[in-house]
C-alpha cells in the first residue's frame, strides 16, 4: 500500500516500526489459544481439504505504461526487468493503437511507445456478488516492473465460484498517472462492483522516484499528482472494458484529488449499505487518510447514493473522522462496515508520543446517521507492533489490523457483534489476537491468540471474515513451515535455488531449509462468541519464497520489498474464498512471478 513521498513512509514508520520493541511482558491473550496448538505435520496435511486455483496467470495481460522503466536486477531472485507486450489474451485495451485517454496531456517522453508485459501480482482483495454467489472478482496490484514498482491496479473474475477466471486484465479509467495502488471494492445490492483507486504520479530521476509536482517535469501535469477515485463494473459485464470510468459530467470519476506535496492521500477504503431494511440502504461511503506530517494522518469519509445502473450520485465533501481522545498522531487503517441497522463503524490505528511511541492504538468510530457526525470509543491502547520489516527477509509490514460484523444479533444485549483482529509483537515475534465486542464497541471480550504453531515465528496480516451464518474467520499470512531442502522437488518448484539476494538473512544462500522465511497463507474458524471449529487450516497447499520477484517501493537497490499490506477474504453460500500471494510454480509459473492463489473451502 506505500506509494508516494517520504512524509507517508515516515508515518508509517511512527506508527510501526517506533513501536516494534518485545515487551518486557507478553501482551494480554499471547498464549491463550482455545482450539490449543497444532504440530506442523498436522498443519501441514490440513491442505488436503482446500482447493487451489491459480487464478492470474489464467490470460496474458499487457497495458502501456505512463512511465517506461529499463531498469533490471536480473538474473537475481528471478527479476527480469521490464518486458515488451508479446500479445494480451484479455480483451482489455493495451494502448497499443494508441495512448489512453487520460494520458493526452502528458510531457514529452510519456507515456510509453508501446504496451508492456503485466507480470507480478501482490496485495490483494476479493469479493462476492450478493446477487449470484458463483460470481466473485478479486483485485490485485497489476506490475509492469517488480524493480521500478511501476504497477496499475488489477482485476480477475469468476463467474462459476472460482474454479476458474477467465476475464481479467487492469482496471481502466486512470492509466495517465504513474501509478493506480491499493485494491479494494465492493458489490452494491443490484451486482455492481465499485472498484476504490489510488492514482498518482511520480518519475523516475536515474533509479530514484521523484514525487516533484514540477509541470515540467512530472509526467502528467494536465492531471491531478494524485487522486482518490472510482470504477464500477456494470451487474452483467462480461468482457475486461465494461467498467464505467466517467462520472455525471464526463470526467474521470474523483472522489477528491491533492496536487500539493505535503497533503498525501493514502490507504483507501470503501464499504456500500446494501441492507435493505437500513435507513440508509444504497450509501456508498468512501474512506481515506491524508497524512500532513510524519505522524499526522487525517481520516475522512465520503458518501454518495448507488443507483442500480451503476452510476451514482456525486461524492460529498470529504468529512473529518474523530480520532480518540482528539490525539492527530497518525489515525490510519480505515475498515468501515455497515451492520443491517444502518450503523457505520470502523476502525483505526494511531501511535501516542507521551507514551514514548512504546504501543499502538485501537480505536473505533461509529456513525449512525450515514457517516455525517461520529462517536470514538478506545478498543486497546497496549498493542505491541510489529517491525517495519520482517526477521531474515526485505518485505515489510501492512496494515496490522483487520475488522468485521456480524449478520445477526447475539449476546445478553441482543446487539450486532464486532469483531476485531491484530498483529502483537510483544513476543519478539508477530502473532495474531482476536476480540468481540456484544454492545456495539462499548466493551470487548479479552484477547485470544489466533494462530496456533508450537514454534516461534512470525504470522502476520491478519483479515476477517463473518459469513451469513455468523461464522468469523482470520485468514493470516504463516510462516510456521520451513522454506524446502535442497535437492527435493518442492524446492525446485518453488524457486529456491534463484534466492541470491537477501541482505537481511545472516544464513546460507540459497535458503534451503530456512526456518522463519517462506511463507504460506492459514485461516482459522470461529463460532460468533468466538469458540474455535479446530484448528489453523492451511490454506496454501505449497510453501513460497517471498524474496522472489518481490517489488522494490523505493527503488532497485533499496532494501525493502512488498508483498502486499493486506490480503483478500470473503465469503458466499458457505464457501470461503482467500486470494493471496504465492511465487509458486505449478508447471504454469516458470518465472516464479508474483501470483495470486485463490483458496476455497468449505465453512465448518
């Protein structure tokens, strides 16, 4: 999710990494796992009842990029620069007859000449059609080139539960910026799909981006330097360019637009009313941050009504969210959910300076008259957060929590349950914690620990599902199993031997055998008062190496790399539905591309 300026990726160290010390004590519910833990033979073999789809090497897609980059870090950890658009199989516009429309006032050099190659696909997010289950999209970063971290945003969908995704290609509508980040959406109740976009413009000076708002040097100076925006794919679309871009007056689709250095929108979010019986069935709220200093980030929301063409009304002025005890340090992460009364909430995560920036803030805002004037209410203000970046690898952290509702009342007080997730560090490594709330926020149970490994190793990125039945379910990142051993076929598909490049592992390379390394993807299943069905079931059926193909933020020889700051989860007609990274190869993934796997399982 970190895009521009040094002002956001300073926040987002004063909001981490600040506070990514162990604690001289573990945090509430480290240790306290009710399902109690699991061997890794045993999670291991849990794979046997998850279906794997390989969903984005299912076309050839290609796009023409605002901004070429050459740079190429090949032949290490399988990077090999940007590549030449050898034909897209996806119906998609690849710019090839020529430039975008939002690409017309460009300066001399952009855009591109030609279309290139999409190869790398991290963070992620996924969603079901509530008018047809069988009909999901998901969304990814869209990479041109992992070393430039030159991407637009992607969609993939499935129109028969996701056995297989045949339409896919970039989200259009936004091409004239540099870079179009953070995949998230949403269905309204008619089956249109709201796809929420982070456009915005950088160049590159040598192997440096440059955020310089300079009309004569930034790419595109007839645009905004960046933007919060909209897509909608039509109910019924079935081809990649069916997606309205353009709002009432012809324009692109802009939510609120920032030409200034020093005002940063960052980490999109948006949730749609789509309860019939709410007051405000059709609302359409729209999240983001502003960040104005190294640890001021503003929140806002704005709102506009869905009409069942897929149009919508005009967006309202952005309108300020309340942050606990009126502190401005850095209030991020808006999740904002609708429960079927009409009442908004989301939560958000802020740092404390007085308290010597030793532990992160968990708090929650409430509206409940369509997001027009808000409550704050503290969930926890002891969370131990996570490094920057993560033990023997160069990927950093995400958003370090996740938040859901569920569908019906439960409880002594008959209300709408809230569930909450997050990352604790208070260990020396990263486990996940899970708390209820059965009065709307007023309260929550204490903590328990989510992921159940008898090693210590880092589980990270949790995100939170409740399906129709009020199952809840975190889904995490896992890194309990060690990377393959040398000489077996698992190592070999899974790319080891190209691992040559990790300034932060202190062991041998290639990492045959590394502990606390290679990734998988886990999910854990709760009742709604949170009594666990099992154990931790893995997800993913083959273990990953993240350093592979791994996007630079900064630039090529910086150290830190992406894998996504979330990824994506949901559910329909008792089915869940994950949708993350892997660099896996199956016998379709030669180059070890950055990939997303869809796992489907049924709900316990």
């Amino acid at each position: 999710m970190l895009r521009r300026t040094s002002l956001a990726i300073v926040a987002t160290l004063a909001i981490v990494a600040l506070a990514a010390v162990p604690a001289s004590t573990d945090s509430l519910g480290i240790g306290n796992v009710p399902q109690g833990t699991q061997s890794d033979t045993a999670y291991a073999a849990s794979a046997a009842g998850v279906t794997n789809v390989l969903a984005t090497n299912q076309r050839t897609s290609c796009y023409r990029p605002e901004v070429p980059y050459s740079t190429s870090l090949f032949p290490a950890n399988g990077y090999d620069g940007m590549t030449t658009c050898p034909g897209a199989d996806t119906g998609e516009d690849t710019g090839l007859g020529s430039a975008y429309p939002t690409q017309a006032g460009s300066n001399p050099n952009y855009p591109a000449t030609e279309p290139k190659l999409v190869k790398d696909h991290s963070e992620s997010d996924i969603r079901v059609d509530p008018t047809n289950a069988n009909h999901i999209i998901g969304q990814s970063k869209w990479f041109v080139s992992a070393e430039g971290y030159n991407h637009l945003l992607g969609f993939y969908e499935s129109m028969d539960g996701g056995k297989t995704w045949p339409v896919q290609g970039h989200v259009p509508g936004y091409e004239g910026w540099t870079d179009n980040t953070d995949p998230i959406g949403a269905f309204d109740r008619y089956g249109n799909f709201y796809s929420v976009i982070l456009p915005y413009q950088f160049f590159y000076d040598g192997d440096t981006k440059s955020y310089q708002t300079n009309p004569n040097r930034e790419p595109n100076p007839s645009l905004p330097a960046e933007a919060i925006s909209v897509s909608v794919r039509p109910h019924g679309s079935t081809t990649a360019q069916q997606w309205i871009t353009r709002n009432s007056a012809g324009k692109p689709d802009l939510v609120a637009a920032y030409d200034s250095v020093g005002r940063e929108s960052d980490k999109q979010w948006i949730a749609i009313d789509t309860n019939p019986s709410s007051p405000h069935v059709d609302t359409i709220y729209v999240m983001w941050v502003i960040f104005t200093g190294p640890s001021t980030s503003h929140p806002f929301v704005s709102i506009a009504h869905a009409l069942p063409n897929g149009t919508h009304s005009d967006w309202s002025a952005p309108i300020p969210l309340p942050q606990v005890g009126g502190t401005p340090q850095g209030a991020t992460y808006l999740l904002p959910h609708v429960i079927p009364d009409g009442t908004l909430f989301t939560t958000l995560v802020t740092t404390m300076p007085k308290k010597g920036y030793c532990c992160d803030v968990l708090f929650l805002d409430k509206s409940t008259d369509g997001g027009l004037t808000w409550s704050s209410k503290l969930i926890t203000d002891t969370i131990a957060a996570p490094p920057l970046v993560y033990a023997n690898t160069t990927f950093r952290d995400g958003i370090e929590e996740s938040f859901g509702v569920g569908p019906a009342r439960v409880g002594r007080d008959h209300k709408y349950p809230l569930y909450v997730t997050w990352e604790d560090y208070s260990a020396g490594v990263t486990n996940i914690l899970l708390a209820a709330s059965y009065d709307e926020g007023q309260t929550w149970t204490p903590p328990i620990q989510v992921n159940d490994n008898r090693t210590s190793v880092d589980e990270f990125q949790p995100n939170l599902d409740v399906a129709a039945n009020g199952t809840v379910s975190v889904a995490f990142y896992d890194r309990r199993l060690a990377c393959p051993e040398a000489g077996t076929a698992e190592a070999a598909a899974a790319g080891i031997a190209l691992d040559t490049a990790n300034v932060n592992y202190s062991g041998t390379l290639p990492p045959y055998g590394a502990a606390n390394y290679c990734v998988n993807a886990s999910i854990q299943f709760y009742t709604p008062t949170l009594a666990p069905k099992g154990h931790n079931i893995r997800l993913t059926q083959h273990t990953w190496d993240p350093q592979l193909h791994s996007p630079h933020t900064s630039c090529p020889t910086c150290r830190n790399t992406f894998i996504g700051d979330y990824f994506g989860i949901a559910s329909g007609s008792g089915m869940s539905y994950t949708t993350s990274v892997t660099t896996y190869n199956d016998g379709t993934n030669p180059s070890h591309y950055q990939q997303q796997v869809i796992a489907i399982l049924a709900i316990p």
